[in-house]
C-alpha cells in the first residue's frame, strides 16, 4: 500500500517511529520515498513514480502541503494563473 503518513506528538518522537510500507510487487510500477522528520513530527510519503510531478510536496517556511492525488490539469492551472511551479499556484 502506498500513500502518506503524519505523526504529531506534544512529546518528542525522536528516531522512534519508523512507518513500515508494504513490499511491492515485482509487477507494480516503482516507488519514491519522501520524509520530513522533526523533533515532535513525522512525515513520510512513499508512492508511485507514474504522475509524480501532478502530486503535491511542498515544503517551505510558509506552508506544508502533501497530496497522494493527482492534479491532472495542473499544467493548465498554472498556465491559467502564470505559476512557475505547484508552490507559486496554491
């Protein structure tokens, strides 16, 4: 199973947690890993490699958004809104 997880704690988490994914088949397209760890969180996205540029990792000072689901007009959307990138569009 692929997707994404976020722990929260009002207690450090430290290196403690560590999500375990399902091994793939050798017939599924492959996976990507993504994580962002931090003293009280624990973010992790593990999914597939087809439509990867429609979905959502965007980690700045401002915002965190992550999205399993696919934007398939996303291209257009940032046309429409002259977006450089999935961060200057949301």
């Amino acid at each position: 199973m692929h997707g994404f997880i976020c722990i929260v704690s009002k207690e450090p988490i430290g290196s403690s947690y560590k999500p375990e994914w399902k091994a793939q088949f050798d017939f599924e397209t492959k996976k990507i890993k993504r994580e962002l760890i931090g003293e009280y969180f624990h973010l992790e996205q593990f999914t597939s490699t087809r439509f990867f540029d429609e979905k959502i990792w965007i980690n700045t000072d401002e915002l965190l958004c992550v999205s399993e689901g696919t934007i398939l007009n996303l291209a257009q959307l940032k046309q429409k809104y002259k977006a450089t990138n999935t961060s200057e569009l949301i």
